[in-house]
C-alpha cells in the first residue's frame, strides 16, 4: 500500500515569492491533514478536511495561506506571498474517519520550506 | 480547547534500560483519544501506539506501553529494553471523542540512547 506522498521535499524562497505543496494521501482516506512543524518544534495544525470539506481552517493565516481538496484526494497548499517566519516542514497526514484504526495518522515525508 | 503539553524537552538513557516519557493533557471531552508518535532524524513520523479514554487497561505494543492516569490527565509513554535506534524525538497527541477530527500534538521529548 502506498504511503502518503508529498511534493516538493525542498523549496526555497525569497520573502514575498508564492509556493504550493501537493498531497496525495493513502487511497480510501477521508480525512487529510496540514501541519507546520517550524525547528525543534511539535507540529501544528493549519488546516484537515474531511472528504472535500474544510472542517476546520481556524488556524491557516487566511491573508496569505490557503488550501483545497476539491475531489475529496489529493489536497494543495498554497502561500501566496511567503514571510520568513513560514520557514518550517510542512507535513501532510491521512487518516480514515471510522473503523479500527480510525484516528491514527499517517504522515507524509513533508516539504522543508526556507523563505530568505 | 484541547491542549496536549509534554515538559521533558530531552533525555539521555543507557541501552537496554527503561524510560518514561510524560504528558499531560486538556479537554473537556469524555471521550477522546490518546497518541503517541515517533519522529526519526530523516524526519519520518510514525505512529506507535494508543489509548482509547473509555478502556482502563494500558496499551501496549512491543516493547511500548503506556501509563494513562485518567484522573490526572496523564499519559506516560514507557519504552523498556531501549535500543540505540529508539533514539528520536517522541510527540504525544490528541483527538476529541466530538466535534470532528482535530488532532492536536505536543512540542515532543527528544530521546538519546546511548551504549
């Protein structure tokens, strides 16, 4: 079974530049999830959705960060004008909503982004 | 809102011994679920194991358990025999038996193993 993917590994910006990073999450997952995880620190949440649905944005910088699953698979992340306190990885996991390992989250290789 | 703290920010153990790692944990759910990951230095996060709120016995998989202490929001992870390649960070996380799948993580214990 494959994994979660994500794209790109590496990116690197100069403040004001835009970025996306894509996801492809485990078939059959329905929930999918971004994190930011900056330095030696634990990740934390942007954005999850739950098929194609938004179920909680409330802490993506909506001013520069957005995100979409328009299919219910495959999710972009998007900065339009990156600052250099967006460096950090940023991780994509995949989850299923129901069953016996629901809640467990697999996690992509991520994409480490520096803004200079 | 639903918080998960880890304090211990490292620790240093000798193989083959014993260590516990702590966290603590905010809701006001009755019904939620405990995790703990594990993050390798190429930066691959993997789940270890987990505690469903509603079962009283500690999980355990392999040489990783769990101590939950419900009534002190508590849930230590305990990894006995370490070997060198345990050495990681440790993240703790949480999600809440209601209102969707938000999945909140701690800031991590870093763990060295050494000879």
């Amino acid at each position: 079974e494959a994994g979660v993917t994500q794209s790109p590994r590496y990116a690197v910006l100069q403040e004001g530049q835009a970025v996306s990073f894509w996801c492809d999450p485990i078939s059959g997952h329905d929930t999918l999830y971004w994190y930011q995880q900056p330095r030696d620190q634990g990740p934390q949440l942007l954005v999850y959705f739950r098929d194609e649905a938004v179920i909680d944005n409330s802490q993506l910088p909506s001013d520069r960060f957005s995100a979409v699953r328009p299919k219910g698979t495959n999710s972009t992340l998007k900065i339009q004008s990156a600052k250099q306190g967006d460096t950090a990885t940023y991780l994509c996991a995949s989850s299923f909503g129901t069953g016996g390992s629901q809640n467990t989250l697999y996690f992509g290789a991520g994409t480490r982004l520096s803004v200079l | 809102a639903q918080k998960v703290t880890q304090t211990q920010t490292s620790i240093s153990v000798v193989e083959k011994t014993t260590v516990t790692m702590d966290c603590v944990y905010e809701t006001r759910d009755s019904s939620y679920f405990l995790f703990w990951y594990k993050q390798t230095a190429s930066g691959e996060i993997v789940f270890l194991i987990r505690q469903d709120s509603y079962k009283k016995e500690n999980a355990t998989v392999g040489h990783y358990s769990l101590n939950f202490q419900k009534p002190k929001s508590s849930i230590g992870l305990i990894i006995t025999a370490t070997q060198i390649e345990d050495s990681a960070v440790y993240f703790c996380a949480m999600r809440e038996g209601t209102g969707g799948y938000k999945v909140v993580f701690g800031s991590g214990t870093r763990l060295l193993v050494s000879p």
